[in-house]
C-alpha cells in the first residue's frame, strides 16, 4: 500500500480511507497478491479477480513465452475467460502463434488429448494485445493446468512455449473465496465504510514556461553532477510539478504560488519533495515518472529489488477540483521481464474522464 506525502498527492484507495481502523480480513486478502509458483493472483478495486501466469525462460527450443491471464463471471458457477499474451525472455512482445498451436500435457503415463487453443481476435492496447480463447474452451484449458504435473504450447510439434507451474488449483479456490457470486462478505456496514466510489475529471497540465527550474530540483541527485533534463508543468495557475531524474531514479517536487509573499505577489514558494512511502511509514524510491503531455497522465514505477520488471505501476491524473487522482495501480510481485501494460491491476477509479 502506497501512498504520495505531499498536500497536491494522495493515492485515493477506498481501502486506505480508514487507516487509523482495523480493516476487515476480507478487505487485507482482496488488497494483497497471491502466489504459488509461476503463478500469481490479484483482486481489483471491483472486486474482479484474475490469475496470472508465466514462466521465467521460454525453453531451449523456443523463444516465445505465453503469458495466460484467467479469470472468471460473477454469477454462481460462473466459466473462467483465458487469454493468451506471447514475449520473448527480455519482455519484447511476440506474435501469436498459427493457428494450429495446441495446449499438450507433461508427465503423465498417458498423454490426454491436446486443446486446440483457437484464439480470437487481439484486444486490449494495439502494442500489447490480448488473445482471448474460444468461451467453450477455457474450461478444458484451465482444467489441464490445474491438474496435469506440466504444460506446453506446440504448434506442429514446434514447442512454443513452456507452461507455468505452481499449485493453480489453490489459487482459483481463492479467487472464489475473494470473488464470491452475485453476493457480498462485508456486512451493510462495512460496505458504506471502506468501499468508497471515485468519479474523477483530470484536466490538462501543460509545461510550465518562463519559470525558472529552483535549484533544489537541479541539485536533487546525490551525485554532485545536476539532474539531467528536469520537467515542469504547470497543474494551474497556482501549482507547478517538477520533475528530476536522476542516476538513483527518480524525484518530484512541488511548488505554490505565494498569495501574499512579502517581497512581491506572485512569487513561487521553495518546491516541496513529494515522497513516496508505504503503509508503515518508509519511503519508497520511485525509479521512472513519466508525464505524457497528450493526455495529462503522470506514471510512476515503483521498483521491486531494484529491476524494472516488477514492482509497482501508478498512474494519476490532476482533477479539477485541485490535487492528483489515481487512475490506475498495477503491481507485479514476479520478476518476469513482462511489460507493464500485463501486470495486474490492483485499483481503478469508479470513473474518470479527461475533461473537455
């Protein structure tokens, strides 16, 4: 859990709006990734599960690994969904393979027969797409995975890519429990408590001009050198966002306009670092802020072990009513080399739109 210690941030969860209370169980299980081998499962702000799955080295035959995503309805009994990604081992996405790929099992005394995996269409970004297997299959698919000792992709009797391995059927008994039909686990009470809706309107932040950058921005490295090529933008006419990136990763910084300064009106306050830090107080190092001057969105990446390929994702955009919002927060506790538009989303607002 993470959250922006500054007065323009705050990472609006509706879990973390009562963090002085205890939280429900339910809540902590639904917050939190679960994982078991190759395999990792994680809840939304929805309250919509998915499992996701892949392997850390495509195999010696091959140079293509499949990402599988399961999830599953909300009615009783409801049928899992499966989509297939495919990456190389250094997280360059892959072409889909033909359509005679087959999902075979491993390590059975006798080999049932394969599934043909009949992919749809490509969905989801145009640069990381997504292939969503036939709804008659997705059954047979996930039953294999979760019973058979080990899986592979073939297409021909060309491998193309290894299966994960863990203990998938643990995990989908915990997507029922945290994904429960057409019902509730949280009492009226405590749905009116912690479960909050968020609306927002971003609006558009355009780089700040005739501004100086402050010096506490261009000396923000540790390193004596300055920080290389700082960003500003101007959120309104009162509030400016520095950015500073720095061997050591990244920093924010931001700046008020003075109301009634004593020198003259309209002079700028000293620029305020915007930490990073989680539940229990520690500050987090950000490696990578990005702000696309297209559509307002500032993302941060929040790195695990110091690699890009896991960690946290945030994306926020500034609201008309003043202050950031989250637009949307992946994580990925495995250091797969996926990109991050396939980690697993964690929290998303009710709605947002850009304003007009």
């Amino acid at each position: 859990m993470m959250r922006l210690l500054a007065t323009l941030f705050l990472w609006l969860l509706p879990l973390h709006a009562h963090a002085t209370e205890e939280m429900p169980q339910y809540l902590k299980d639904l917050d939190k990734a679960h994982r078991s081998g190759d395999w990792v499962l994680q809840c939304d702000s929805s309250r919509i599960c998915r499992i996701l799955g892949v392997v850390k080295k495509s195999g010696p035959a091959s140079d293509t690994r499949a990402i599988i995503t399961i999830s599953r309805g909300i009615e009783k009994n409801a049928r899992h969904y499966v989509r297939f990604s495919f990456v190389d081992d250094n997280g360059l996405v892959m072409p889909p393979p033909d359509e005679h790929v087959r999902l075979y099992s491993r390590g059975l005394p006798k080999m049932p027969p394969p599934v043909l995996l009949k992919l749809g269409p490509a969905e989801g970004e145009a640069a990381y797409p997504y292939y969503r297997v036939a709804n008659d299959l997705g059954w047979r698919i996930v039953s294999g995975l979760q019973r058979w000792p080990g899986a592979v992709l073939r297409s021909r009797a060309k491998l193309v890519s290894l299966m994960p391995k863990g203990d998938l059927k643990k995990l989908l008994r915990k997507m029922d429990e945290l994904q429960p039909p057409l019902s509730s686990v949280l009492t009226r009470e405590e749905e009116n408590k912690w479960m909050k809706e968020y609306n927002y309107v971003f609006v558009r932040v355009r780089p700040q001009e005739g501004q100086l950058t402050p010096d506490d921005v261009v000396l923000a490295c540790k390193e004596t050198r300055p920080a290389k090529s700082p960003d500003g933008w101007e959120l309104n006419e009162d509030n400016l966002l520095w950015i500073a990136r720095c061997p050591e990763g990244a920093k924010l910084f931001l700046q008020k306009r003075l109301k009634d300064p004593p020198v003259s009106f309209g002079e700028f306050a000293p620029p305020t670092s915007a930490d990073v830090t989680d539940a229990q107080g520690r500050k987090r190092p950000v490696q990578d802020v990005q702000l696309d001057a297209a559509t307002s969105i500032l993302q941060l990446t929040i790195a695990q072990k110091d690699r890009w390929d896991c960690g946290l994702r945030l994306q926020y955009g500034y609201t008309k009513h003043g202050g950031f919002g989250v637009k949307e927060d992946r994580r990925m506790p495995m250091c797969r080399s996926i990109p991050q538009p396939y980690w697993l989303v964690a929290w998303a607002p009710t709605t947002w739109k850009m304003e007009d």
